[in-house]
C-alpha cells in the first residue's frame, strides 16, 4: 500500500473526464487501498476522487462516518461509476478540497441525491443520500467530469476564501 501523490490546482490533469472501469480485478483493489491510504494521510478529508492522484477512473472513497455532522449517513463507501439517478432540493455550502488545499468556497449543490454505484467487486448498490454525505459525493463526482468546486462557486470574488493557516 502507498500513499499516492494528491496532484493540485492548477494541474491540467484535474480537468480531464474519467473513463467508467470495466475489469474489477485485483489491480483496482489495489489501487482502492492506495487511495484510501492517500486519503487517510491526507488533512481530514472526508473524500478523494482517483483523478486527484493521476488516474482517470470512475472511483471515489467518501467516508463521513466521522463528521461533526448529525444527518444519518452510510459511513465508508467506495463508489465505482457512480451515477445521480435524482436530486432534490439546494443548499449553499462551504467546500474544501485536496486538489486546492489554499482555499474554500461556498458551493450550491443538491440537498438529497439517489446514487448508483458499484463497489470494488462489482455488484451495484443504491444510496439515497441527504446532507453532508449528499455534499461530499457530489462534490467527488465532480472530479470525475473534470470539475472543482472553484468552477461551481457563484462568484470567485464574493464566494472564495484563503484559508487560514496556523504557524
């Protein structure tokens, strides 16, 4: 297992779309647990997309299992091509990300969300998702089209912020 290097902003290879996996080998398993180990050596992420480390494959780990947040969620989950079959609802929240780790930004994303993925061996699972969770796996999905949450603010001048940092 290893700890994989998280690429950042403005690395043009966040802004490539993934392509769906079709072999759910050994291979990918591996590469799961290198980017659960990434995630977990990382800042208190609560999410990491596979395009954040290099590699343009479907596949999200999202684990708010440990949240200050009270909303019911699914706790660790490995997310391989998944899918928002419906969304409900907007919220404005703020965002963090790996890929830009200078800054947040306050980001409008569904409330509710129906997901489709399959996990690491394949069989196909559906979450109905509210919140926090419902947040975060957007916001990963994003990475696999390519996007940030910077190109989902409303304003980069009124909805961005630096982040504060301790010495």
């Amino acid at each position: 297992m290893a700890v994989l290097e998280i690429l950042r902003w403005p690395d043009p290879r966040l802004r490539q779309p993934s392509l769906p996996v079709k072999e759910f080998d050994e291979e990918l398993k591996a590469f799961i647990r290198d980017l659960e180990d990434t995630r977990r050596a990382g800042p208190a992420a609560v999410g990491i997309a596979a395009p954040q480390v290099g590699r343009q494959l479907r596949v999200v780990i999202v684990d708010c299992s440990k949240t200050r947040k009270p909303v019911p969620n699914h706790g660790h989950l490995v997310l391989v091509n998944p899918e928002i079959l419906a969304w409900e609802g907007h919220v404005l929240g703020r965002e963090g990300c790996l890929s830009v780790p200078d800054y947040t930004g306050n980001v409008l994303r569904a409330e509710r969300i129906r997901l489709q993925a399959a996990d690491a061996d394949g069989s196909i699972h559906e979450y109905d998702m509210e919140g926090f969770e419902a947040r975060a796996v957007q916001h990963e999905i994003d990475h696999l089209e390519g996007l940030l949450f910077l190109d989902r603010v409303v304003s980069r001048h009124s909805d961005v912020f630096r982040r504060k940092t301790s010495k």
